[in-house]
C-alpha cells in the first residue's frame, strides 16, 4: 500500500506520494485537497492518507478503500 502525504507548501495544499519530491496534485484549499485526495487514492488503487497541519504536523490518517485499513479501531 502507497503512503501521501498532504502538506501546505507555498499557499497550496499538495498531494505527495512518499518518497516524491513533485506532488501528484495541487489544491487551493485544505478542505477540497482532503477530498479529492480521497477520491484520487480510491481510483488508484488505494493507500494511507496522512492529513498534515499547516506547521508540518500529522493531524489524522485515513485509509482508502477503508477495507484496506491493517487496524481495526473506530475511526
């Protein structure tokens, strides 16, 4: 399973598969960068989501497709 990343660079939210320096997608907002990001890894054979703050922190990861996910936790 791949892992992205989605971070805030340059006034823009970005979607980087791990190990890429050139992000695989570009967005204004936060909002609209977590769910394209969701739709891109579910038509792209999957993978985890790490959700970054603006200061470069993990806020939250997801899995997609959610069956895909190693633990079995709620959320």
């Amino acid at each position: 399973m791949k892992n992205y990343h989605l971070t805030k660079k340059d006034n823009q939210w970005k979607l980087t598969a791990e190990g890429n320096e050139r992000a695989s997608k570009v967005f204004e907002t936060k909002k609209e960068g977590v769910q394209q990001s969701a739709e891109y890894l579910k038509n792209n054979q999957g993978g985890s989501l790490k959700i970054h703050l603006e200061n470069g922190k993990i806020q939250e990861e997801r899995t997609y497709p959610k069956s895909s996910d190693p633990k079995e936790s709620k959320g």
